[in-house]
C-alpha cells in the first residue's frame, strides 16, 4: 500500500531514486540542485522556505514524489497571490503557511509531479490534497509545471496564467533553419535588425569581449565574480540575495556541464556576467551582474551571448528569466507558462474559480496583443507563441 511521507530535507531521499523519476533533460528538478539549495544555506525559515518534499513510497521503492515547502510568505516564487493572502485576511483567517511544489526562486517550466506513471502522479496530487486538509493549509500550490502535468492535474485545482519571453530556433524540413546569429537577424524586420546590431557595436566598441565557460572549467575568480555580480544586483533592487557562493560553487562540482557562466571581460578583468544552467535542448538565463554602466551590455551579455550559445551548440530553445516586454523586440516570443492551485475551502475555490478564470482571460488576450509585435519578417516559418 502507497503511502505518502514528508521529508523536512532531500537528503532524507536517495539522489538515484529521486533522479530516476524525471528523464534528467530540466536541471533544477534534479536532486544535485534542489539539495545544493538546501545544504548550501540558500533556503532559510525566516525567509519563508522551510522544505516539506512529498514522496509516495510503496515500501522502499519510490513511485512519486514533488519538491515542496511550507512558505510563509509569497517570496521568490513569481506566480503572485498577494491577492489572495489578503482575502484569507480580510476573513480572519491565516493565509500562511501554505503548501508550495516550486523550484526555489526558478520561475522555470518543468516538471513538479515526478512519477513512475500517470497513475503514481494521481495518486500523488490525491494524497497531497488530502494532507493539505489534514493539516488545515490555506492552499496547496503548483507552480510553473509544464502541460503535459497541467492536464492531469485534477479538476477542481483552479488553473493560472502568466507569459513569458522565450527564443525559439526554427525548425523547416526537419532541420533547424538557422544555424548562426547572422541567419537569426537575416528572419528580422529591417528596424530590428539594425538596432540589434547598433547594440552589439557599440559594446564591441567600448572594448568588452565574452569568455564563456562551463561549470567544469569555472575557476574561483571565476565563480566568485558571477556571484559578486549576482548580489549587487539584487541588493541595487532592494532584495536580499539568497543564493550563496557556496551554492554556486555547488554547481560547478555537482552539475559541471549544466552550468554555463557567461563573461563579459575588458582589460583582462571581469566587468559584467550571467549566470545559465542548460538543459536537454534549452538554455535557462537566471541571473546577471556588471561593474560598469555601458549601454547595451545587458542585452549583449544577458541575450545575444546566449542565442549565439545555443545557434553554436544546437539547442532549440533560451528561456532568459520572467517578465520583460523588451526581450520581444529581441527575437524573444510570448509563450504561456501554468500553475495549478488546490484550495480546500469550498467558498475560497468557489470565488477564486471566477478571479481565475477572468485572469486567464486576460492573459490569452495579452498573448495574443504581444505576438502583434513580433519582430520577425511575414515569414509563416518563424517561430509561433506557445499556447
């Protein structure tokens, strides 16, 4: 008989049963990330995390399991429910702490619901609902999981919709149609075009050059000035940097080729960086820093760096992080991402089915109004918004 257990740290699960259940291609559902997160001080109580991971076991074998945490607070999770916190507090009633399936700070696509198979992930979602009421949770919520989990998600888990901006290389006969930076400019409108590559002149000419290393050829200078970069910008925004250098350290140990560190050098020293982790065929832009304030650096460094990445070591897709209107104008499409929520209060699910549903409303229409603005030629052949 399958029973469902809670573990307060990863460690608690062995990596190889946790990793056998995902096909390894989405690097941070692996165990190397989730507990490097865990081990290396970026996951703290009074920040909020306090990790709750769900596994059903039948005896010794592990059939399912999710990456989850009791949150008490909405930090770092970027499916927004602000909203919603306040109504529980409107009613007298505590909206913290909730149950949350998430990659810590990661609003990436990719698997939340591992299982052996479609029956082991019902029974999952089942046992997962029934310890949310069991422990009287306001909620329990499933972030940025991919379609193929969103449509076995049970029915009454209300469903979200957010967009993001994603690059997508073109496929036409069976083979990829663009196979360096210069055809990817070539499928642009004039205008765009010429601005991207004004862009990428200007910082050429200040002088800046790009050295672009994997986690195995990573030094410490290396790693230590990404993580420099990564912290100043999130103290420059009044954030708090959660992810510590031995973290990064960590992914360079334990997840050396999916580490992808690009660096923006002049005068031999390190001015600027990003951060990726690269997947079966996608590269995942997460973060970014620089010394210096030179025009057109970010975009460089943040998104030609990494379409010119993936053109050169075929991957098909780049996701470069959440929200940003202005990757569109950059080759970066609008493609939708999903969350499903569980709420077990039938007059809560009740009014938040209809606040969702009008909120998935609005977001196709935002989609739809964003693909208007394509910055590609009238090529039937280029890459479509993913709906």
């Amino acid at each position: 008989m399958a029973t469902l257990r809670l573990h307060a740290s990863l460690e608690e699960i062995p990596a190889a049963a946790w990793d056998a259940l995902h096909d390894g291609r989405n690097p941070f559902v692996s165990h190397a990330f989730l507990h490097g997160l865990e081990a290396t001080g970026c996951l703290r109580p009074r920040w909020g995390w306090s990790p709750r991971h769900a596994a059903l076991w039948d005896g010794a074998r592990l059939l399912a399991a999710a990456p989850a945490y009791l949150k008490g607070n909405s930090h770092g999770e970027f499916v927004f429910d602000h909203a919603w916190a306040n109504a529980w507090h409107r009613h007298g009633i505590g909206y913290y702490p909730k149950w949350l399936v998430a990659v810590p700070y990661t609003p990436v696509t990719g698997p939340r619901l591992l299982a052996v198979d479609a029956d082991a992930q019902r029974r999952l979602c089942e046992a997962m609902a029934e310890e949310t009421r069991r422990r009287g949770l306001s909620s329990l919520h499933v972030n940025f999981l991919p379609e193929t989990e969103d449509r076995d998600v049970p029915a009454d888990w209300l469903a979200r919709l957010d967009v993001q901006f994603h690059w997508r290389r073109p496929i036409g006969d069976g083979a990829p149609r663009w196979h360096d930076f210069d055809d990817f400019l070539a499928a642009l409108t004039h205008k765009r075009r010429k601005n991207i590559r004004a862009e990428r002149a200007a910082v050429a000419r200040a002088g800046i050059g790009f050295r672009i290393v994997h986690g195995d050829q990573a030094s410490e200078a290396d790693l230590a000035a990404m993580h420099a970069f990564y912290c100043r910008t999130f103290m420059a925004k009044g954030n708090s940097p959660a992810l510590t250098l031995e973290f990064f350290r960590h992914l360079a140990r334990a997840m050396p080729h999916a580490l992808v560190l690009i660096l923006a050098e002049r005068h031999g020293a390190i001015v600027a960086g990003a951060l990726c982790l690269r997947g079966g065929d996608t590269l995942y832009g997460r973060y970014w820093g620089s010394d210096i304030d030179l025009p057109g650096l970010h975009f460089e460094t943040c998104y030609y760096q990494g379409i010119e990445y993936c053109l050169r070591e075929g991957l098909s897709c780049f996701e470069p992080g959440a929200q940003g209107e202005h990757k569109i104008a950059r080759g970066f499409l609008p493609t939708l991402t999903r969350s499903r929520h569980f709420v077990p209060d039938p007059a809560f699910a009740e009014a938040l089915a209809g606040w969702c549903r009008r909120e998935r409303a609005a977001t196709r229409d935002y989609l739809a109004a964003a693909m208007q603005h394509t910055p590609f030629r009238d090529d039937p052949a280029h890459p479509a918004a993913v709906a």
